[in-house]
C-alpha cells in the first residue's frame, strides 16, 4: 500500500512539474502581458495544485495543511490574475491581436474609445471572413 501511494504522489508531483514547465515556456513565448499573465497564472493554479496533491500523498500527515493550501491558491490565484490584467489594461499595455475588449465597456474614457477600435477591427474581420466564405461557396 506504501509503494502505491508513492507511485501516486511521483505521478502527480511530475504532472506539476510538467505544468510549470509549461507555463515557463508560455511566459517565454507568448507576445503580450495579458497571454503572458494567463500562462503564469495556469502554472500557478494547476501546477502547485499537482505538486500539493504529490506531497500529500508522499507526506500523508501533512495532507490537511495541503488541501487547505490548495483551495487557498485556487481560490485566490485567479484573482489576483484578474488584478494584476487590469492594472495592465489601465495602464494602456496594449492587447495583441485582440478581437473583442470586454473590460471596456465596464471603465469609463478612454478605454472606450480602445473598445470601439477594436470592435471595428473585428468587425472588418468578421466581413472579410463573411466575404471568404461567400466566394468559396
């Protein structure tokens, strides 16, 4: 039974560490802050969720502390993330190919302003596709 719950906490704590690779190569990779933010905050979430769920299963006393650390980060890590974007996008970082702009019809001025440009970029995309389609057919 000992030997089983050691292959289980390995598997998972080598699932984290695949995770955190993962997120390292997407911060590494991706073109602006908010894909950026998105990767780390997957490695974050998923990751350390993978590594807990390892260490209570290697560590089985300790395993209460490591679901309440758990549901903490998975709890708190998203919203942080949502923070840490808006900051960004109030600052005017720009998006990267953006096709909608939720945040801007939530903040007032001249984030608006941003949201109807890019409105009208989708929408020119939306009838270019409309167009494609329409010779292809």
């Amino acid at each position: 039974m000992q030997v089983v719950l050691q292959i289980i906490g390995l598997v998972a704590l080598w699932i984290g560490v695949i995770f955190c690779a993962l997120g390292v190569l997407g911060l590494l990779r991706f073109p602006d802050a908010y894909s950026r933010l998105h990767a780390s905050g997957k490695v974050s979430t998923l990751g350390l969720c993978g590594l807990l769920v390892g260490s209570a299963f290697l560590l089985p006393s300790s395993a209460l502390k490591v679901i309440a650390l758990g549901i903490f980060m998975v709890i708190s890590s998203p919203v942080a993330s949502h923070v840490i974007a808006l900051a960004a996008y109030r600052q005017g970082i720009p998006m990267v190919n953006a096709v909608r702009d939720d945040m801007a019809a939530a903040l007032p001025g001249e984030f608006g302003q941003q949201a109807n440009r890019l409105d009208s970029q989708s929408e020119d995309r939306l009838e270019t596709s409309a167009a494609m389609d329409a010779l292809e057919a």
